[in-house]
C-alpha cells in the first residue's frame, strides 16, 4: 500500500472509531436516577427482581429508591426531587387534569392489586356471603373501620369504589391511613375491622383464618376495571427529553423483570422471602399469586387502563365526572420498550 493509501485508511478508520463511539459510551455509561416509591409491598416485585438478578446495572443505571407516603412520591417527581415514580394511573390523571402532566412509560400492573379483606368474626355478624354479587358482598362495609396504606391513594379508592357498589359513601366509614406492620398491629389489636391495600398486608388475617376477603382487584373486583394501570413507571416530560437514555433503560428493566417473573415464579417466591424474612411461605406465595394474575406480560400502558384509571377516579369521589381527562395523548408511550 502507498502511503497515500496508508492515510486514507488510516482517516478511514478513525472516522468509524468516532462513530461507533457514542452508542458504545452511551451502552456503558452508568447512570444514577432516583425512584420514589408509596410504599414497600408486593407491587414492588419487578423492582426486587431488578436488583436481584442485577438487571439495573446490566442496563447502566444505579438505582437510589426512596418512600414517600402516597401521592407524595408522584409529587417528588413533579417537584424534580426524583427521576421516576411508581404510581397509579389515576395518580397519573388526576395530575394532568391540574395541569401537572407527567409521562407514564411502562406499567408493570393491569388489575387493581388491591384487596379488601375483614375480620371473619364482624363479617359473620352482618350475614356476608363471600359467593354474593360485589354489590351485595360490598354492604358489609357499612359503618366499619379500614386500615389502608395512604389517604387519597389507590387503596383508599378502591375501599371507596367497592363501597359505592353497595350505596355506602364516603361518611360511611371510617379510614385510617397505616403502614403494613401497623396496620397488621391495629388489627390484632381490633382498632380495625379490616384492611384495604396491595399484597401482602391484607392477606396475613385470612392465612391466619382470621378474616375473609370482601373484593380482590386481582381476583377481577370491580369488573370494569379491567384493564387497569396500577403500577405505571412515570417521569417528568423533560427528563425523557433530555435522559432519553435513562427512560429507554427504566423500561426495559421493566420489561426483563416481568419476562422473569412470569417464567420463574418459585426464584421469584424466594426473591420475596429474601425481601420478606418475617413473613411465612404460604402468605408469600398467596400474596404472590395476586402479583402474578395482576402481571401483564409486556409492561405497556395503554389508552384504555388510563381511562379506566380515570374512571376510578370518578367512581371514588377523588375527581368531578366533568373533570376526567378528554385525551390522554402525551401522558403514555411505548417508545422505551421497544
């Protein structure tokens, strides 16, 4: 080769090196993002699977998780205190219709994971028939006492839309907000009837044989609320403008973890032992089960869970059935999980 020729290729080749570059840099550059979180359930099992199986790290993120108590966790968000939250799509919908529009980019819950469950004894008392119809099922309700995980959160909602199916409406019962442990101590404690949140908290009594489930969201209670964007993945607009690569690595941990767990549920029941030593085997795998039919396979938000998020909303009391949301355009993507 000439000379010439040798600089050519030489050119040639430095030209490739330096396109080649930024994808490579991008691929393995660590990233650091902040999740803020309403609690530390079940619903967080992606999230466990994650950091079990280091999927946050293959994809260059570390991954700094912090509780905030209910919709506190979207605020951070909305204030710029955290990077992504994990929250309900009615959540999400009811801080567009302020005009706090967020992005939700995967959604790693299709049902309301949420259960109701009351103390066998009092239920007993008022003739509960756990094979009735929900509107009957739901009249049991009437005049008692629920622990749920935060006031004006899912939990709460979904009390609150259970109970509307039986007439009951708000001032018809009595609710207060408890973390899982304390709720399970009000409960042993009888300050409580019974629970409304996500698993495992509410399931303990009924492993016990102490309670009896009123509504399961896993179990398809209320019908309409089919699909459902439970546990939606969301960020500011401009943090998915800006760290375009942070929401393309988010989302797809998201969807390797879901993958996992539908496919590998025993090394997911052991993650969770592992997460939660002090609970037994048989509430874990019960607890489980509700993740599991709750799990879609692929964490895509969609148009309709938005709306039937949206239309919880409304069923609640939380939001004016003249206030819901008449797009939804700009609030979901699925652009980061391809």
């Amino acid at each position: 080769m000439t000379a010439r020729g040798m600089r050519h290729a030489l050119a040639a080749a430095m030209i490739l090196s330096v396109a080649a570059t930024p994808a490579a840099a991008q691929q393995s550059m660590v990233e650091d993002v902040t999740i803020a979180v309403p609690n530390f359930t079940f619903t967080l099992t992606p999230n466990f699977i994650a950091e079990e199986l280091g999927l946050w790290a293959k994809h260059g993120l570390r991954v700094k998780t912090v509780q905030i108590s209910g919709v506190g966790a979207t605020n951070a968000v909305i204030a710029g205190s955290a990077d992504f939250s994990q929250a309900g799509g009615s959540t999400l919908t009811r801080a567009a219709a302020r005009g706090q529009r967020l992005l939700a980019i995967a959604n790693t819950a299709e049902r309301n994971i949420v259960t109701i469950t009351m103390r066998k004894a009092v239920a007993a008392a008022a003739n509960f028939d756990a094979s009735a119809p929900l509107e009957k099922r739901a009249e049991v309700l009437r005049g008692k006492t629920f622990g749920v995980g935060s006031i004006n959160a899912n939990p709460h909602a979904y009390l609150l839309v259970i109970a509307a199916r039986a007439g009951i409406t708000p001032d018809g019962l009595r609710v207060t907000a408890l973390e899982g442990n304390a709720m399970l101590a009000a409960f042993q404690s009888r300050q409580i009837d019974g629970m409304s949140n996500s698993p495992p908290f509410p399931l303990k009594p009924v492993i016990d044989g102490a309670s009896v489930v009123i509504a399961s969201g896993a179990a398809g209670d209320p019908p309409n609320a089919i699909p459902f964007a439970y546990n939606v993945i969301v960020a500011r607009p401009d943090t998915c403008e800006k760290r375009r690569s942070v929401c393309q690595k988010m989302a797809q941990v998201m969807k390797e973890a879901l993958e996992y767990l539908h496919a590998h549920p025993t090394e997911v029941v052991a993650i969770l032992a592992k997460r939660f030593p002090n609970l037994e085997r048989a509430l874990i795998e019960a607890a489980f089960e509700d993740i599991r039919k709750s799990t879609p396979r692929v964490p895509v938000v969609t148009r309709e869970a938005l709306e039937n998020s949206d239309d919880f909303n409304v069923a609640a009391g939380f939001m004016k059935a003249a206030d819901k949301l008449k797009s939804y355009d700009g609030l979901f993507t699925d652009q980061f999980l391809k």
